[in-house]
C-alpha cells in the first residue's frame, strides 16, 4: 500500500468517525447519514483497490487514474456547490418570508404607524 493511499484510508476512516459523531448529535437525519457513510466507504475502497475504477476509465477514455479522480473531485465539487448554492436560496426565502411576517404582527400590535415617525435632524 502507497503513503498516499495510507493517507486517503486514514482520511475517509476520520470522515466515517465524523459522520457517526454527528449523527448522535442529531446534526443529521439517517438518511444523511447513510448517504455520507456510503460515500466515505466508496471512497475508502477506490482508494485501497484503484483498478476498481478501470471499468469506468476505460468507457471514458481516461489513461490514468490520478486524471479521473480528479475530474470526478471536480464534478462532485460542483454538484455539492450547486445543491448548497439551492440550499441557501431557500432558506434565504423562508427567512425572508419569517421577517416579513414577524415585522407586520408587531406592527399590528403596535396599533399602525404610531411611534414609527421620526423627526429629521437634516436641514432643509
């Protein structure tokens, strides 16, 4: 076994630890968890057997197996950036839309646009 293949296994066993670790913090559903735990296993064994990926490589007309880990790093990459980027959209709205609806109840508690006036200190 390679230093860097040394490296990657110890790499994915501290990712799986973190992903149990998180997971009895109740920071993530099962489902999150079985996803993440499949992902570091699936890293762990391409890392140890990298001939398990030849198939793929070949279909692909990759010569060499750095080249397709780091084009498959890059795709993940960008499909983990783009469901955040969607992530953050959406809780953008729902915040919004919390604001939006905290601010009009205490306006209406607040009996309309009274005590909302401010005097302007600006010389006209």
């Amino acid at each position: 076994m390679a230093g860097i293949q040394l490296i990657g296994m110890l790499f994915g066993i501290g990712m799986l630890y973190l992903t149990y670790v998180h997971y009895q913090k109740k920071d993530f559903t099962w489902r999150s968890a079985l996803v993440w735990t499949a992902v570091w296993l699936a890293f762990i064994v391409i890392i140890i057997l990298p001939e398990s990926v030849y198939g793929i490589m070949q279909a692909l007309r990759i010569e060499r197996t750095a080249d397709f880990f780091v084009m498959t790093g890059f795709v993940l990459f960008a499909v983990i950036i783009f469901y955040l980027f969607i992530t953050v959209k959406r809780n953008e709205r729902k915040v919004e839309g919390m604001v939006r609806a905290l601010a009009f109840e205490r306006e209406a508690t607040k009996g309309g646009a009274r005590g909302s006036k401010k005097k302007d200190k600006r010389k006209r």
